[in-house]
C-alpha cells in the first residue's frame, strides 16, 4: 500500500531509493534518499553521497535547502517521515515547472514499501 505526502519543491528531480535517516547508514543502501529535521555541517560533507534529501521543516532559504540546490540534489521541504522506518523504498517527486498553480505542495514522497531492503 503506497502514501503520498505532499511538500515544497527544492531542486526538481525524481529518485527512487531508500530512507535513510542516520548520517552511519548512508553507505548501507543502494540509492540512498536522506531524511532530517535539522540539516548541520555534518550533513553538508555527506550531500556528494544522497540522491535525494527530504527536509521536515523550512523554506527555500535555509541552509538546507540552498546546499541541495547549489549540489543538485533533487529535494523536498516540508514533508514529515518520523513514523516512517529507514530502510523503506520511496520516490521523491520535485517537479521542474513549479508555477503549475500550486508551488506550495507540488512536490511529493511516495512510500512504496515499508521496512529494510
């Protein structure tokens, strides 16, 4: 069974991979799309490693966002995975043409499947 939750577009992209919540689990999944509530120093030296990054909370000016941009990381802002386990299979959707009407939640993550790989 898929869910859909629907965020802010932050560099467009589609990637299908897997949650990975802890910056030690990068290395550990095929395709790895990164999930955090704060974005440190610590993520940053890592972002060359991800294919996508979904970010819990801010905007298209917080340090977040501006690095995924600036490496080109397809990515997410204002979507809440905390009952989701890492591991599980997901799509991060960011559409490129973001003034289609509704900028704000155009962008989506879709739970494939749920649990380790």
């Amino acid at each position: 069974m898929e869910k859909e939750f629907k965020g802010k577009p932050n560099y467009p992209g589609t990637v299908k991979g897997y949650l990975v919540k802890s910056l030690q689990n990068i290395s550990r999944y095929q395709n790895p799309i990164f999930y955090t509530t704060d974005f440190t120093i610590d993520h940053t030296l890592l972002i060359d490693k991800i294919r996508g990054l979904v970010v819990k909370r801010g905007s298209w000016s917080t340090h977040a966002a501006i690095i995924a941009r600036e490496f080109r990381v397809p990515s997410v802002i204002g979507v809440n995975l905390d009952d989701i386990p890492e591991g599980t299979e997901i799509e991060l959707v960011s559409p490129s043409k973001w003034f289609n009407g509704d900028r704000i939640n155009s962008a989506k993550v879709i739970v494939h499947r749920q649990g380790n790989p």
